[in-house]
C-alpha cells in the first residue's frame, strides 16, 4: 500500500504532569495540549494505518555515550516500555490501558535508584508493542541500498516519553510499530539536509510496502533539557517552523544547520524533518501551539 498520513507531536511529561499543580494557567495549558492530543488521536484513526513508523529521538535509554549513531533502526519483534506515572491515572488522562497486556501488571519495578521510565529493565515492562518486522528489515536493507548506511539495534526499549505519546494516539495499542531512533539530543546533531534526504529514501520503500503506514514524529519544540537556557522557549522559530509545514513548505527544514537546531532549542525537530521528507512538499493541518514554561509544544498532521 502506501503512505496514508503522518503526525508529529510533542512526548513532553508535562502533558500528564501538572506543574506547579497551584497555578489555573498551567493547568488550562496542560488541558489545551491534551486536547490537542485527542485531535490527532482522530486524524491517526481516519488514517486507519496497519502501521505506525514511529521517528522519537532517544533519551539515553537505548543509546549511551559508547555508542551515539544519528539514526538507528529498531529490529526485533516486541518494542517494550513504562508510563511515566501510575497506569491508572494514565488511563483516567488518555484512555489508554495497560493491564490488557497478558502477564504484565507491573509498572513500577525498576531497579532502586534509576527513574522507572527511562530504565532498560526490558523483561518486566508492562507495556509491550508489536513491531512490523518485515517493514523494519524492509527499510533496513532498502535504506543501506540507496546508500544510507543505517546503524540497527536489537534494543527496543520505549522510553516514557515515546510511551506517553502512543497512549494518547493508540490508546489500545492494536497497530503494530516500526522505531527508528534519532540523535536529536546529543550535540553533534545529524544535519537536517540528510534526515530530509533520509526521509524521502524512507518514502521510497513505504510506498513499496504492502502496509498502510502513519508515520508519527514525536518530540519538540523549543526546549533546552540539561543546559544553563533551561525555561527559555524560542516561541518565534516554532511559530516559522509550523508556518512552513502548513504552507506545505517543509523542504525548506532541509536548510537548516544542526547548530541552528541547537540554538533554537530545537534539536528534536530532526524527527520532524524526516516526517517532511517522507510527506513530501504537502500542506499540514496546525492544530496548537502551547507555551508551558519550559518548552513550546507543537501539534500538526499531515493527510495524505
Ligand atoms: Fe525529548
């Protein structure tokens, strides 16, 4: 089949969390990018995808400092992860619910010491994906023909945040996944020109495919984690940014520097950039744009 549509939306914790919970106005921006959330929700269910290439940048969950790629394919058969809070308030927020995977009750049991959602403590996950493995391997050896030589890992671990973003899109969790991890983290970042080209390569092998693929970039916008700008939000580049996606303008992502990324606090648009190379040059649909405190949160989706 082909390309039915594509999403890109934030993995903030703050979309769950309620920070200070005393203030009304946070609150109110924390319901607004919920209910944004639920916006895509439907356009990921018109879509009607078997599928969801899923484009997330790591948090050093699978990737650590003896082994940084750009990019990486996941290749294995279940990718494995844990919310972000108590399974029930999650499910209260985003209807999402984790008991229904057999066997797996546990959310919380991550060795002492190391925060429950980012650990790679693989066995005892409760919530557990299916991945498409043919479409994996089929990009894997598509991507390294047409001259990408793309790294692979085994380790599927799904981060709280990528986690937190599929409970709100596929709550039910019923659609299989392919996760290619991204670098949108640790600087040097990979340039937006080869995850642009990357993506359009990505298109090529999708449109190839028997599946019905929704592509899903998560991740952004403007925030600046571990760093002295942390509260700062570059509020106008985000704004240029959703301008040119829904002006059907996203090639021009391309021209971007991985420096520019960084200064604008915008490193994990890299996912983004390969969802518009994978859609091509087609207007997308704007649906929020929050400013929280620390970082602007960005909703758009793309029919195809
Ligand atoms: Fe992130």
């Amino acid at each position: 089949m082909a390309l039915v549509g594509a999403v890109a939306a934030p993995h903030s914790h703050l979309q769950l969390f309620t920070r200070p919970a005393e203030s009304e106005d946070y609150r109110r921006k924390v319901q607004q990018g919920r209910d944004a959330m639920f916006v895509l929700r439907r356009a990921v269910e018109k879509a009607d995808a078997d599928t969801i290439l899923i484009l997330h940048d790591d948090h050093f969950v699978n990737f650590d400092f003896r082994c940084y790629p750009p990019f990486a394919l996941f290749v294995g058969k279940e990718a494995k992860g844990s919310g972000v809070m108590a399974p029930d308030r999650i499910e209260e927020i985003t209807g999402a619910v984790y008991r229904r995977y057999e066997g797996k009750s546990a959310y919380q049991s991550a060795p002492d010491g190391i925060p429950q959602h980012m650990a790679d403590w693989e066995g005892q996950k409760p919530y557990v994906y299916r991945v498409d493995t043919d479409l994996s391997i089929g990009l894997l050896k598509g991507l390294l023909q047409r001259g990408f030589d793309m790294p692979f890992t085994t380790v599927g671990t799904m981060d709280g945040e990528l986690v937190l973003t599929t409970n709100f899109l596929n709550p039910a969790a019923d659609k299989s996944i392919v996760l290619m991890l991204t670098n949108g983290y640790v600087p040097p970042l990979p340039w937006p020109r080869r995850c642009y080209a990357l993506g359009r390569a990505m298109r090529e092998i999708i449109d190839e495919s028997e599946r019905r693929v929704l592509v899903l970039a998560t991740g952004g916008m403007s925030h600046y984690p571990g760093t002295p700008l942390y509260g700062e939000v570059d509020e106008a580049f985000d704004r240029h940014i959703l301008a040119l996606l829904a002006a059907g303008e996203g090639s021009k992502l391309a021209a971007l520097t991985p420096e520019e990324l960084m200064h604008h606090g915008d490193g994990e648009l890299v996912n983004w950039i390969i969802a518009a190379g994978i859609v091509g040059d087609r207007k997308s649909t704007v649906v929020e744009y929050v400013r929280l405190w620390h970082i602007g949160l960005g909703y758009t989706y793309w029919e195809v």
